[in-house]
C-alpha cells in the first residue's frame, strides 16, 4: 500500500498514492486509526493523489472523519479530482465538525494550520 505521512507546522499530513481495493480496506483503515492517535490533537490533512481518488480510498476517508470527530481532531482532504471532492461533499457526515474538503494540499495544511491556531 503506497502510504506516506509526515508533519507540516503541526498539522499531519498522510498522502494515500493508490487505492488499495478492497483487499486492502481494513489495512488502511487501522494505519490511519494509528496515525491519527499517535498524532493527537494535530490536525490531519489527508491527500488523495490521482490514482487514489475513487474506490475503496474514499469510503476508508469517511470513516476516518468519524473517528476524527469523535476524537476532537480536526480534518480535511486535499483531492485534485472534483469528482472525488463532490461524492466526499455529498456523503461527508455533517453532524459535528464538518470535513473540510480543498483542491490544493498547501490549502489544505494552511487552513488546518490556522484552525489549530
């Protein structure tokens, strides 16, 4: 599974590079569990790269924003793919702390940065 993180001014920034199928769901389900624990109470940028932007990758998202809004960390997701970007609008859980959704991953950091702030 092609997934890489590290930490912009504090906020922590995980890329997903490719979808990994179904296959793959629960692995990347607990690595973002981890992360976001480990990381707590940053704020988490998640950047979907062009090949990750469909599929299994966007579900897994939107479970992580459940997880992230229980536990009080802030999230968003930076895609280039306005497809990918209007299906995480449109199924985005909005009760509570809403998922921030940008086409830009320097977007996407800045904000998070100024919101944690």
């Amino acid at each position: 599974m092609s997934l890489s993180h590290s930490l912009d001014h504090g906020v922590l920034v995980i890329t997903v590079r490719h979808d990994p199928g179904s296959a793959g769901r629960a692995e990347l389900l607990s690595l973002f569990e981890g992360l976001v624990h480990a990381h707590k109470p940053a704020p988490v940028v998640v950047v979907l790269e062009e090949p990750a932007a469909d599929g299994v990758a966007v579900g897994v998202l939107l479970r992580v924003h459940r997880i992230c809004r229980e536990l009080g960390v802030l999230m968003s997701v930076a895609s280039c793919s306005a497809p990918t970007r209007r299906v995480l609008q449109a199924q985005a859980d909005t009760t509570g702390a809403h998922l921030v959704i940008h086409a830009r991953t320097d977007t996407a950091v800045a904000a998070a940065f100024a919101a944690a702030a």
